[in-house]
C-alpha cells in the first residue's frame, strides 16, 4: 500500500521534510502508519486523512493522504 | 440557497473594502436582508507579554477550505443566514492588519448574530492554519494555543 505522508508547521519543521511516500504491506489504519513511523509525534498531534479530520483507527486505502500537524491556531 | 464564499489569501486585506465588493456582487438584489454580522480579528503586537513584530501563518490548502465550509454548512442549517463571507490571511502579517473577517447576512439579527459567532468559533478550533511568531528579541515561535481536539 502506498500512503501519502504530509507535516505540517512544528511537526514539519521536526521531520525535517514536508511530505513523504509511505510503502508498507503492513498498514490497514492510521495507527499502524504512527507505529512504523521513524519519530514518534507530540500526545496533541491531530491527524486527517483525505483532507478530513481522523483518528488512529480509521482505515486505510492505497493512494491515501494522512496528514499529522499540531493543534491549530487560525483566526 | 446561500451565497457563501470562503477565501484564503497571502495579500494584505481591507475587512471592510471586501464586504463592499461582497454585498455589490452577490447581495445587490436581495431587498429582504435586514441584517449583517461582521467580526475581523486583527494582529496584536503583544502576545503572552513579548513584543510581536510579525506573524507567519501556515494552512492546509484543500483541507481549510474544506473544513470552514463543513463548519458553516452545519452553522448555517441551524441558523440560517443568505450570505457568508470568510477571508482568512496567510503568509506574513504585521500587527495592527486583519487576520480574518467573517460575515453573516439575514433578514433578521439573531441570525446573523448567531452564525457569525458560531461559524467564528468552529474556524478557531478546527480549520487548519498555525501561527508563527517572530518577537523583537528576535526569538521565533509557533503559537500553541490550546484548542478543543476538533476530532468528529
């Protein structure tokens, strides 16, 4: 399976990159992508998928976007 | 059916030359609104008591647009408004500019009231924008203010 991974702002600085392709045949949720990962994300890190909000047990299709950034702070 | 435009832009903006545009171009022939909520948030130069000289703001393109209008769609199907204007800035902001203006049209105040209010509120803690803050001693930081987890 083929998981697009984007960072945004504290987080991306802390990845060092914006984006990145995740390979995996061991991934069905969000949470198993969290437990491949290289660094572990802050307790508060929110995560999307497609662009909607998530959690770590929603599932995963080949060509997804998750996204991982920290709480946000607009208006 | 209302008109509701939601726009996310790097270029300084005037809350009030945008409403103008807004109500001539969309508003023009509608005689039966009687009310209009504004809120704009401006930059402060002061934030937990350090000198802010400019301010840097991030987004999610695709996924902001996308969330404010899922926040005004569920607002306005409970107070319902003709019209709903959002202009939030991105890139670099100086104290004392518009952060971001949210308007509401109705033909009555509650309305508009309420859904200004709401929708506000919704983008605040969920709409995925972050600041960064550049103070006069120069240090450099991102805003981490606690949100409610806007998870559904």
């Amino acid at each position: 399976m083929t998981i697009t991974i984007k960072y945004f702002a504290s987080l991306r600085e802390a990845q060092g990159v914006a984006e990145r392709t995740f390979n995996s045949s061991e991934v069905t949720t969000v949470a198993d992508i969290i437990a491949q990962h290289e660094m572990a994300f802050p307790e508060n890190t929110l995560i999307s998928v497609n662009q909607v909000y998530a959690y770590p047990e929603t599932t995963l299709s080949s060509g997804d976007e998750v996204a991982f950034f920290p709480p946000v702070t607009g208006g | 059916m209302a008109t509701i435009l939601i726009r996310i832009d790097s270029t300084p903006i005037s809350a009030w030359q945008l409403l103008d545009q807004f109500e001539q171009e969309h508003l023009a022939d509608n005689k039966l609104i009687g009310a209009c909520s504004v809120f704009t948030g401006k930059m402060r130069s002061s934030n937990q008591d350090d000198e802010v000289v400019t301010m840097t703001l991030e987004h999610y393109p695709g996924m902001t647009e996308q969330q404010i209008r899922t926040q005004v769609d569920a607002v306005i199907s409970e107070h319902p408004v003709d019209a709903c204007l959002i202009h939030h800035r991105v890139g670099e902001v100086k104290p004392g500019e518009t952060l971001v203006l949210c308007a509401t049209w109705s033909a009555h105040r509650a309305q508009s009231f309420r859904a200004c209010e709401e929708i506000f509120e919704g983008l605040k803690s969920t709409a995925p924008f972050w600041k960064k803050e550049t103070l006069k001693n120069g240090d450099i930081r991102w805003v981490e203010t606690n949100t409610k987890n806007p998870r559904p």
